[in-house]
C-alpha cells in the first residue's frame, strides 16, 4: 500500500516465536529481532557493539505457521515488512509509543550458517493465501513437498530445457 514505510532488519531472535490463534481462526506468530550494530575501533584493534534495536515482529496466517515451525532462539534471520506505530495509555497512566513490525518476508541469514528449504504443501480456499510458501531453517521444516516430476509439482518439466541445443526455444517460459 502507499504511504507505508517498509524496513528490512538483520538480527537474532531473542526467544523462540511465540504461535497464536485469534477468535476468528487467523494464525499469528509473535517474536522479538535483535539487531546491534558493531564497529571496528581503530585504536583498540577490536570490533565494539553498539546500542541494540529490540524490534517486536508479528507475522501472520501461513507465514506466521512457518516462521514457528522454522525458526528458532539465537536464530540470525532477515527480514522485511511493514513498520507500524502504536500508542496507548498505560497502567500508571503515561502514553506510551511502540513500534512494530508486521513481517511479509522472512528468512535465516546464510551469512554464518546453512539451511533446507522445503516446499510446502498448497492450501486452498485459505484468505490471503497465494500457495506460494516457503518453510526452511536450521531447526525444522514444512511437510514433504511433492516428488519432483510428478504431476503434483508446479516446477516439473515437460519438455527439453530452456535453452537446451536443438530446442527452439527464443523466450524465458511463464513463470
């Protein structure tokens, strides 16, 4: 939508994410990205942490069932969303701001690590749903995907492949 500010964060999870349910059926996964930012200090010869951002993250429907079946404490992720501003009146009665982010995209970082993505099975009829999921990590996975090859899989070939030599193939095919 227009007008909404998107922000890309890169951080560890400060504890495993939090799966809920809302009276209307929706899935929602809460968790916390910490983000400290390091710079080398010349004089000392070592790197230095700075003030850590504490960014609460909530993710919603399908991605909210991945992000808790894939995703897991100290976890390194990147991420990128919608930042939201929220006010309310507090116990003792100040007005406090938060900040937070509803989350479109999610992922682990493989700057120090590895990962397995697996495909997920298609869910129909779901609101919001395209089909299109990804579930992966250091920490678990989504249900088995179909065979490659067989009629299930959206990305089997039935032909040559692009580009193969004595194809006529000129364009990219349709995604």
């Amino acid at each position: 939508m227009a007008g909404e500010t998107v922000i890309t964060i890169i951080g560890n999870l400060t504890a495993d994410p939090e799966l809920r349910t809302t009276s209307t059926g929706a899935s929602v996964c809460g968790f916390t990205i910490a983000s400290t930012p390091r710079t080398w200090n010349r004089q000392s010869g070592q790197y230095e942490d700075g003030q850590p951002l504490f960014l609460r993250c909530s993710a919603w429907r399908d991605l909210a069932n991945h992000c808790a079946s894939s995703l897991a404490k100290g976890m390194r992720v990147i991420a990128q969303g919608r930042l939201q501003q929220r006010s309310y009146q507090a116990q003792d009665g100040s007005n406090r701001t938060v900040y937070e982010m509803q989350v479109d995209e999610i992922g682990p970082s493989l700057r120090y690590a590895t990962a397995q993505v697996s495909r997920t099975s298609h869910t129909r009829g779901q609101a919001g749903n395209t089909g299109n999921g990804y579930a992966g990590g250091a920490t678990g996975f989504a249900p088995a995907a179909p065979t490659p090859g067989s009629p299930e899989d959206p990305w089997a070939s039935s032909g040559p492949a692009f580009g193969a030599p004595g194809t006529q193939a000129e364009e990219e095919p349709e995604f």
